[in-house]
C-alpha cells in the first residue's frame, strides 16, 4: 500500500470518526504549543519561587504555588484534553465540572474535618476540659 | 430464519432496536465513555490526595519533607512529563495527517520519556529507602509512598499500553479501531500529567514550604 493511499484512507476514516456529531476535538499544533509554552512558565514560576525563596513568606508562597497549580490544571484541560463546549455535545465539560466538584469537597472536607478533630480533640485538651469542668 | 425474515419482509426487520448504537465504528460512545472512567480515576487520586493532605504533618519523629525531597529530581520529572505532553501530541497531530511513521515516531519517544520519567521517580524511591525514609516510617510516607506510587504505576500502564499500540500499528496500520485507541490513550497520557500537576505542588513545593 503506498503512502498517498494510506493518508486517503485515513482521511476517509477520519471523516467516519467524526460523522454524527462527533466532534471531539484533537487540537491543533498551535493549541499544543500554546499549551507547552503556558505550562512551562506556570510550572518554573512555582519551582523557582520555592527554590529560591523569593516571597519570603512561607503563606503567600503557598498560596502563589496553589493559584499557579489551579492555572495549569486548566490550560491542560483545554490545551491538551481539548475539554470545551462543544466536544461531545458538551458531556465531556460537565463530567469535568462535576468531577471537579465532588474531588474539591473531598480534599477540602477532609482537611477541614481532620483540622478540628486534631485541634479539638487533642488528648491535652481533653483532660483540661475535663478538670475545668464543674 | 430466512423464510421468517422474508415473510416479515414488508416490516423493517431491524428496526427493534436503534442501529447507530450497536455500530462502535463511530468512536463517540468510547471517546465520551473514556472520559468518564478518567473522571472516576481522577476521585481515586482525590482520596489519595486528601489522605497525603490529612496525614502531610505526621511525622512521628521521622524524617520532614524539606530533609528528604530533592526538588532539582521533581524539576527533571516535571520537565519529562510535560515534553511526554507535547510528543504525545505531535503524535496526534501525525495521525491526523495519517502518517503512520511518524505517530510511530512520536509514540516511541513519548514511551521513552515515560520510561525515563519512572526510572527517576524508582531512583527518588531507592534513595529515601536507603536514608530510612521508608513508607512503615511514618503517616506521612506512608500517605506519599502511596501518592505517589500509584501516579507512577499509571505511567507505567500508560507506557506498556504505548507499547501495545506500537504492536498494533506495526500490523494493522492506522484504521479507525487504532485512531480512537490512539485518541483515549491521549486522554489517559495527557490526563497523568494533569494529576502531576497537583502531585508536585501539593506534595513536593508545598512540603518544601512548610
């Protein structure tokens, strides 16, 4: 099979991949390379501020390490997993948001309630309370 | 049968059921059905994540993250795994084109660069192993050994499942079964980077920071 008949082929196939509205997306090269370029500046930004200690303050480095984190998950949804309204009649972004969701009341719940039962529940503190009380 | 079927000839014998839907030519129903099992995997990592986030400060009276990580071997993986990103696409990018030597190409160096990417986090392993960092040390190796562990074997599946394709494209060429293969092994490869993502800013900058 030649080369020029094997693209043709392709191409044919590929317009049967994308028949009944299919319309997940591949990118483009410029998506991908808009995608490599951003996220090599969102992830030396994050490494650079911690290696070398730029802010000086351990609480906004943190929170410059989570928004720089949060920024990247997002150009890589769109750059790369090519997640936007119209792919898949738009199932592949709800999937996204829901996940996203239910993955934040996770980590987020979890720290929350761990943070006070450690902080309250402490065995001290117990025993304070216990001789404080009436 | 044949007799039934032509005295049923008037009616539509095949319209018992919707077509399109038998027909797994189309790709969408696999794309959309891919996805959602990545969502699913994504609260696999959202449980381990929220443990290494509960158990981050546990130390025992082992080993803090600023004694042991070494941010230069995090960087190089980084880098890895984001270059894996942007080969993985030129191999995408190929097969739109329908040039099949070159998905072969970009599929080889995007194996190879997992395969690197896991050789580095094996020796990040080795040496904790070896300065007593071990995962029995503490809640919180226990909590990152697990972490990160179960990353890196996805990467390690993503890389055998490169392999496989290499096999099939070697075969049978780029048909349409191997172009939606090709497009959920995309999901998958791109999606590891993303939880990458939250792997060394949460555990590695942010152990550093505290």
């Amino acid at each position: 099979m030649s080369s020029t008949s094997t693209a043709s082929h392709g191409a044919n196939l590929d317009g049967e991949l994308h028949a009944h509205g299919d319309t997940h997306g591949h990118g483009s090269m410029r998506s991908y390379l808009i995608g490599f370029a951003l996220s090599a500046v969102l992830t030396a930004i994050p490494f650079w501020l911690v290696m070398s200690d730029v802010l000086g303050n351990s609480t906004w480095t943190s929170a410059a390490v989570i928004a720089f984190a949060v920024a990247q998950v997002v150009v890589h949804t769109i750059c790369f997993l090519h997640v936007n309204t119209q792919a898949e009649g738009g199932w592949t972004l709800v999937a996204f948001v829901f996940t996203a969701v239910i993955l934040l009341i996770i980590i987020a719940g979890s720290l929350w309630i761990m943070y006070h039962l450690n902080t309250n529940m402490m065995p001290g503190m117990m025993t304070g309370q216990a001789a404080t009380m009436p | 049968m044949t007799t039934m079927a032509q005295d049923n000839s008037p009616v539509d014998p095949s319209t018992f059921y919707v077509v399109e839907q038998d027909d797994h030519g189309h790709g969408s129903p696999t794309l959309l059905g891919f996805w959602i099992y990545l969502m699913s995997d994504a609260l696999i990592f959202a449980a381990l994540f929220a443990t290494f986030g509960v158990l981050s400060s546990s130390y025992a009276g082992g080993p803090a993250p600023h004694e042991i990580f070494n941010l230069r071997l995090v960087a190089l993986n980084t880098a890895i795994l984001l270059f894996s990103s942007i080969t993985y696409g030129f191999a995408m990018l190929a097969m739109e084109r329908g040039g099949l030597r070159a998905v072969q190409g970009w599929l080889l160096v995007t194996g190879l660069l997992g395969l690197s990417f896991v050789g580095v986090e094996l020796y990040e392993f080795a040496e904790l192993i070896a300065e007593g960092a071990t995962p029995q040390r503490s809640g919180f190796l226990s909590a990152f050994f697990t972490l990160v562990g179960t990353h890196g074997l996805h990467v390690t599946v993503g890389i055998i499942w490169i392999g496989v394709m290499l096999v099939q494209l070697n075969q049978r060429g780029l048909h349409l079964e191997n172009k939606r293969r090709l497009q959920c092994l995309s999901m998958f490869w791109h999606f590891l980077d993303v939880i990458w993502i939250g792997v060394f800013s949460f555990v590695y900058l942010l152990g550093m920071v505290r």
